[in-house]
C-alpha cells in the first residue's frame, strides 16, 4: 500500500536520504533512529511536502507524480509541528481538507473531534489554539476521506492523556485497513498501538553508498 523506491534527499551538500527503498502492507510501523538520521525528512517527503531529488513514491499502487492527484487523496499527514493556518476556523481547516481530498467531513471524523474534546474549537481560529489542540486537530483531519497510508511525525508530542489514549485505539483500529507509518521515540504509545518497529537504516538500498554521520 505504500512503496518507495531509491529516494534521495540532500540539503546545503549534506545527503539524509542515502537511497531509501522499502514496500510497507498494512499495518501499523514506528521508525526507529537517532536524532538527525532522517526520519522526519523522509515522512515530509513521502507527504509530498517536500520534493526528492530521485527516487519514486507509490501510494495504493498510485504514483505519487500524477496529474490526478489521486495518490495524494489517498494519503494523510501529521507533522510533529503543526502548518500555520492561524486564519482558518478549526471547522475551516477540516473543511478545506475535505475539499481537497473532494469528500464530506464524516460523521466519523466529527466522533473523532468529540472524542479529543476539540468541538468547543471548532470556531476558534488555529492561531489562537495551543499547540496540543492544534496537534489533536490535525490528528483529527487525517482521518477525512479513505486514506490508505498515514503518516505521522511524533504523533503523541503534546497531547494529554484522554487525547493519547484515543489515538493509540484509533492507530489500533486503522491499521487493520491502512497502513500507519509513524515517527515516535514515545515507544510505549508504540507499543500499545500495535505498531511493528522498523529500524530507518534498515531502508537503506543495499546497492547505494550511505553518507555516514548525516543529520538534519
């Protein structure tokens, strides 16, 4: 469901990803590494947030360069550091997610807004939210549409305890039908998830050199 193959990335002359390639089935998966080896760079990347310099991205058998668009509607994304959109309402935001995956904000995805307590948020701009409630908002927003591949960077950072035991049932849950790859040194939540452990060195293509103490 999500598959990449010899992805490469390098800024100021600095290579992060030296050649990644791996095929993930569903599931649920939590990169393991140290700080600065590229996890959140390669979760950006396989986003579509930031541009590879080689390599190719397929979601649910949909490369991710087509016109279409139809792999990024299969896909959903939560930084570590939520985007700036202090502008937007809360019910804005999930909104103009629906929009550009063309599909209603579900019943179930409201159930998920009540669940992290956000509904008294939802006509407050995100720039006056906490960071937490802007965290659990955009955890709520991946859940719009059918996405086949979540990708999430330290998903539990910031949230309460109500908020994180949520989400470990609600990881549980999806990855029976999706695949969730997740950046996370909280190894308990991980762990409670049902989430395998990849090692994120262990992506590395065999048959490329990798750049050794790189960090980003």
């Amino acid at each position: 469901m999500l598959r990449f193959e010899h992805l490469s990335k390098s800024y100021g002359g600095r290579r992060v990803l030296p050649g990644l390639s791996h095929d993930f089935a569903r599931g649920a998966w939590a990169l393991r590494g140290p700080n600065g080896i590229g996890k959140s760079t390669l979760l950006r990347v396989l986003a579509g947030v930031t541009e590879p310099d080689g390599g190719r991205i397929w979601i649910d058998g949909v490369p991710m360069e087509a016109v279409s668009g139809a792999a990024k509607a299969r896909l959903a994304y939560a930084p570590d550091e939520c985007p700036a959109y202090p502008f937007m309402t809360g019910r804005e935001l999930l909104d103009f997610v629906a929009w550009a995956k063309r599909c209603p904000v579900s019943s179930e995805v409201l159930g998920i807004v009540e669940r992290f307590g956000l509904e008294r948020h939802l006509g407050t701009r995100c720039g006056a939210m906490s960071l937490g409630t802007q965290k659990k908002l955009m955890l709520a927003a991946a859940w719009i549409g059918t996405p086949a591949v979540l990708l999430f960077d330290e998903p539990s950072n910031g949230l309460d305890v109500d908020a994180r035991a949520v989400l470990i049932e609600l990881v549980a849950q999806k990855r029976r039908q999706a695949v969730v790859l997740m950046s996370t040194h909280d190894h308990a939540f991980a762990q409670a998830a049902g989430a395998d452990i990849i090692e994120f060195a262990g992506l590395v293509d065999p048959l490329r050199e990798a750049a050794p103490n790189i960090h980003t």
